[in-house]
C-alpha cells in the first residue's frame, strides 16, 4: 500500500480496501479511533491495521488486553461520549465473550434511553471457516447479528465494497457490525474511491441471469458466480445476489430476482437450521409463493461446529460442484 | 451559615429527598401506576450517592445499576421526570421505554442505568478514555452493587482503566445483598478494596455513617481520578426492604433487618445536626415538609402525564436519519394483499 492518495486502484486487496477505508476515514475525522487486541503494534491478526499506528500514533491506534467484553463495551462509552471508535474483535466467535455488551449494552443503548443518543462505533471481526481453525475461530454468527434489532450488519464480498461500506459505516450514527471473512482478505479487486457503487440496504446482482436466483453474501458470493460460469456452460443462466448488508436488508432485490426467475438457492456459511438463510428463505415464500416453480433451496453449512480436517471442513459448507448439481435439479 | 454549617444540611436534605422519592415510588406502585414491578429501591443506601453525587464536578459522567434512583437525584436529576419514567409514561427522561432501570440524561451526564448486573462499568472505561482524548477534564464513575463484584466485567474495566491511566472511578454500593443472596455467599474475599487495589487502584472503604467524612474522602479519590489515578470506593450500607416491589425478604430474619434499620444514614446526620446545633427541629422539619411537597408533586406529574404514541414502539431503534423498522402488521398485510 505504497500509494495511500490514489482515487482509483486497479487491482488492490480486500486488506489493504479495509486498511485504507480506515486510513482515509482516520485523515477526515479527528474523532475516529481504533482499538482491539494486536491492532497497533502488531498490525492487526489479519493485517488490516498494519502501519496505521506510525501514520496516526498510540494515542488513536489503541492495543487493549484480551477483554473482549470490555472492548466493546469501553468502546461504546467512547461513542457515547463524543468519539467514534473501530474496534475490532480477531474473530466472530469471541461475541462470546461479548454478547453482553453487544446485545444487551450496545444494541439497545439508543432505545432504551429515549432515542437521547447514539452509538456510532463499527465493531470489527472475521468470520468463516478455510483456515482449519477449529469450531471456536471458523464460525458464521451473522444470525446473531441478524436476529438483535439496533445493530446494523455488514459483511461484503468485495473490495470495494469493503471500503465503502467501512467508510459509510462510520458517517451512520448507528453501531455497526462489520464481518469479514477470513479467506477474503487476500482476495483482490477494483476499488474506485468515487464510486461508492452502493448504500447501507442495498444488494447487488453481480450477475444478471434469468433461470435461478442464487443469493449470497461474503465469500459465498464467490462460489455463486463460480458456480454461475459452470452451469452457464450448460445453458443455465443463473442470476448472482451480493446482500452485502443483512440489516437493513434488501427484500426488495430478493423478491424482484426471484419473482423474475421464479427458482431460487439461499447460500451461507452460516448453520442450516435458524439461519440468516432460514430468513431470506421465508422472505422469498411470502412473497413469492404464486411464481415459485420449485421449492426454495438453502444450502447452508451443517448443523454441526466446524471440523479442523481440512477435508472435513472443505465439505462442511457449501461447495461450488454442489452448487452446480443443486442448481441443475432446480432448473429440470 | 459557614461552609462547613451548609455542607451536613446540604447532604441530608439529599439523602432525605432521595429516601421520599423511593417512598412515593412504593405509593406509585402500590396505586397501580407504575410500569410493571421491576422497582428497585434504595432505602438504606442514601449515603454513597449522596457524598459522591456531592464529590463529583457538574461536567462529570456516571453509570448506575438498576438500583439506581439515589444516585441520579444526588446528581440533579428532575424528580418529576423520573417517576413518570418509571410510570412508563411520555414526559419520563426516556419517554417511558426504558423505565426505572434504564433511566437516563446524557445532559446531566447520566450515560444510562443498566438492568445486567455489570453491563454499564466498562461503559465509564470508554468515557474516561473519551474524556482524556479529548481533554475534557470529565470524570467518569460506575455506580454497581457488591453483585458486580463477582462480574467478570469489573476486573476487565479496572484493568483497562489501571493500564491506560483513566480519570474512572468504580464505586460498589455493598448493601449486603445479590438479591437474596447474602455477600458472605457470594464472595470468596469480602475485602472489596483489596480486589482493586491489586490493579493498582486508590481505594477508599466506607462502613459508618458519618457522611461529612464520607464526602470528604470520596472527593480525595475522584480529585486523584480527575489527574488520572482511577479509584475504586466502597460504600457498605444495607438494604432496608426487599430486592424489588414483590420482595418479602424469606432469606433474612425480621431480627437481623430491624436491627441494621437502626444504622440509618439519614437519622444519624439530622442527629449529628442538632448535637452540633447546626439545626434546631424546627429547621429540619421544615426541609422534610419542603422534599414532601416536592415528591408529592413528581408522583402527581406522574400520574397526569399522557401515555406514548402506540409508533414510539419503532421509533429510536436507529439514528433518526434511518428508516423505521417494518411493523409486523405492514409486513402480514402485504402478503395478505
């Protein structure tokens, strides 16, 4: 990230999009802080911090103590009190550890109160499995999220998006849950800096098709439109949705894809059973049901923790050959 | 009167509207006008918030427990607007949706009382932190009760606040009780200062009644907070009725309460005022009929004030700038449609 000033990079990781999202919201926003385990000195787990702590010093490049609970909730006392902080949790699975403040302190603090005050902050974490981390480092908790009204809730796929989700986040008075996947961040992209190509609650097709809706979100989108190139091949012509936020979700985009190609696969690396899919799902039935030519499909990862084995854990979400022999079932 | 005459007056006609205000919320409740059961009163604990209420600076910040009434009326809050708060009505400081545990002002530095046994410490961590960022000269203080002090939390935020040299102070109100259960139950070690004092917090231990001295410490360890040494205060106390409005107490003995009722903050100050002849009976009879009319008043406002809107169900879940949430009725009638 030689080049921190450019308007417009050609290819550039979803790392570095992060990296530069904060640098650039950091640069406009004196109010703006970043705290977590490992964010300072050692750049962030998963790099996404690196060097911001010589670019901006100690005193807004915040390394705590493993206390996660505390991290959010000190950090939600700073929102409330006049700064907008970034913390950042190094996985998902340690809203354990947090759920308190997450559900109980920070979703709820505008409500409870009367609507006297917000809590702008984005509390940052990865999520998802790839890296044979183990049931505690691999897990997809976005219906966590999804489920706690007050939090809205970002995972993006791509670079871009990334960015200006991140940078749309901190303009939002509300709190912010950003998840990003642990496989994503050497995944690279376009990042245009003027285009901002979205807003909060707003899906994007990443592939126009008119036989079956796949929709997606995080990496997942990338097995889509691999999938969508196998099965276009075989005269499938799938259409790819990116949710890119699940709150405030696009029904709209949802239903209007579906209602078009009147076949439709839910696919997440989150559990089968009371998922974020489970939701999109009940969505498409409600609002699809006289156009539907065929059940709704979720494809999901097991109802199981997350195996270590990598061959056990290849096969315990979703796979792109799978996809392809769901999606041709659906389309006989 | 000198400063040292008005200072005992100051401090009781608190603990005195404090202890009638909690009285008129067990009428408010016993009227039927109190928005559900969950009413925690503080009778017995008017000492620590009404010497640290004192001790505090106006720009300073505070979080409380769900016994939490005390302290917001030590720091100025408007009676009239908590107890239609906790009536569940419109005029109340959260227009009725948080209620009496949940009461909040972030005008008078209120950031919120908090219903989870802990939820609201590490808040102060993060407006201390704020605070010295922004060289605002607030200090930030956690009011919890002795059950906190088996919370996790605690020990997170007295870390945070011990390592990044925060303007915090954490004090526990020890009324001898997690609900039913005693302290000696409950705690392996019941020396609570010793605890923070091993994150190298100034503590502070308080177990009398002599409020003039309880003050003037407190303010030593919120003036060393305020240059940034974080401290920690206890102030052991008891709880004079049950845990909520539908508590009989079956886990203590009518002995044991009738004989830590006569350790009463508020009876030992207006004695301490006569003995010193700082007030005649006259003088403090007048105060109590003065806070009388004053409770009277917030319970009638209560009462009169109207109730909400049945739309400030959706409202102030987000920023005012975002869309509502959908009614589930809007989202059935368009199916249905």
């Amino acid at each position: 990230m030689s080049d921190l000033n450019k308007n417009y990079y050609e290819k550039i990781t979803f790392r570095d999009a992060l990296r530069l999202a904060i640098h650039d919201s950091m640069q406009k926003d004196e109010k703006i802080i970043v705290m977590g385990e490992d964010v300072a000195a050692y750049g962030g787990a998963y790099g996404a911090t690196k060097d911001l702590l010589k670019l901006f010093g100690p005193k807004r490049i915040i390394d705590t103590p493993i206390s996660e609970a505390a991290i959010v909730g000190a950090s939600m006392g700073a929102a409330l009190t006049g700064l907008r902080p970034i913390a950042e949790l190094m996985y998902v699975d340690f809203f354990g550890m947090s759920m308190d403040q997450i559900a109980n302190q920070l979703a709820k603090v505008r409500y409870m109160f009367g609507g006297q005050i917000n809590a702008p902050m984005i509390l940052r974490a990865q999520g998802g499995t790839g890296r044979s981390a183990g049931a505690q480092h691999s897990q997809s908790l976005e219906t966590w999220i999804m489920h706690t009204p007050g939090l809205y809730l970002s995972i993006p796929y791509t670079p871009n998006d990334a960015y200006h989700l991140l940078r749309a986040a901190l303009k939002i008075n509300n709190p912010t849950i950003f998840i990003e996947h642990k496989l994503l961040y050497n995944t690279s992209g376009v990042l245009d800096k003027n285009n901002p190509d979205q807003i909060f609650g707003k899906a994007k097709i990443r592939k126009k098709g008119k036989d079956l809706s796949i929709i997606s979100y995080s990496r997942m989108v990338n097995f889509a439109e691999k999938a969508a190139e196998e099965l276009a091949k075989q005269k499938i012509d799938v259409e790819v949705v990116d949710l890119r936020t699940l709150n405030p979700l696009d029904r709209e985009t949802i239903i209007e894809s579906v209602n078009k190609t009147k076949r439709a696969l839910v696919l997440s690396e989150s559990c089968y059973t009371a998922g974020v899919p489970s939701e999109i799902t009940s969505i498409i039935f409600e609002h699809c049901y006289t156009n539907l030519l065929k059940p709704v499909i979720r494809y999901t990862a097991e109802d199981t923790p997350a195996p270590v084995a990598p061959n056990l854990e290849e096969n315990y979400i979703p796979t792109i050959e799978k996809i392809v022999e769901y999606s041709k079932k659906l389309c006989k | 009167m000198t400063q040292s005459n008005t200072l005992l007056p100051n401090l009781y006609t608190t603990m005195k509207r404090i202890r009638t205000f909690e009285e008129r919320v067990g009428e408010l409740f016993i009227k039927g006008e109190t928005a559900g059961t969950m009413l925690h009163l503080s009778i017995g604990e008017e000492l620590g918030p009404t010497c640290l209420g004192a001790a505090m600076q106006k720009q300073d910040t505070f979080t409380t427990h769900h016994r939490g009434h005390g302290i917001f009326i030590a720091r100025g809050g408007d009676p009239k607007k908590m107890m239609a708060e906790i009536a569940g009505k419109k005029d109340g400081y959260c227009k009725g949706k948080g209620g009496s545990m949940h009461i909040a002002d972030m005008k008078l530095g209120h950031l919120g009382a908090n219903a989870i046994v802990g939820g609201g410490i590490p808040t102060v961590v993060g407006a201390g932190l704020s605070s010295k960022y922004l060289e605002e000269d607030k200090v930030s203080v956690a009011f919890f009760g002795d059950g906190a002090m088996q919370q996790g939390i605690l020990y997170e935020s007295m870390n945070m606040a011990s390592l990044w040299k925060l303007p915090v102070v954490f004090c526990c109100i020890n009324n001898q009780y997690g609900m039913g259960t005693k302290i000696d139950n409950a705690a392996g070690l019941k020396d609570f200062s010793k605890r923070a004092a091993s994150f190298g917090l100034n503590t502070l231990h308080i177990d009398d009644l002599d409020i003039e001295n309880a003050y003037v410490k407190s303010k030593e360890i919120i003036d060393k907070a305020r240059k940034f040494e974080p401290g920690f205060i206890e102030v052991e106390c008891y709880r004079f009725f049950g845990h909520a409005r539908m508590d009989k107490s079956p886990y203590r003995s009518e002995e044991e309460e009738i004989k830590m009722r006569k350790s009463d903050p508020i009876s030992y100050a207006s004695n301490q005022m006569l003995k010193n002849k700082i007030m005649n009976e006259d003088e403090i009879k007048k105060i109590n009929e003065k806070i009388s009319i004053e409770m009277d008043e917030a319970m009638d406002f209560a009462i009169n004030s109207p109730l909400n809107n049945q739309k400030e169900i959706f409202t102030d879940v987000y920023d005012e700038r975002e869309p509502l949430p959908i009614s589930v009725e809007e989202r059935i009638n368009k199916i249905l449609s």
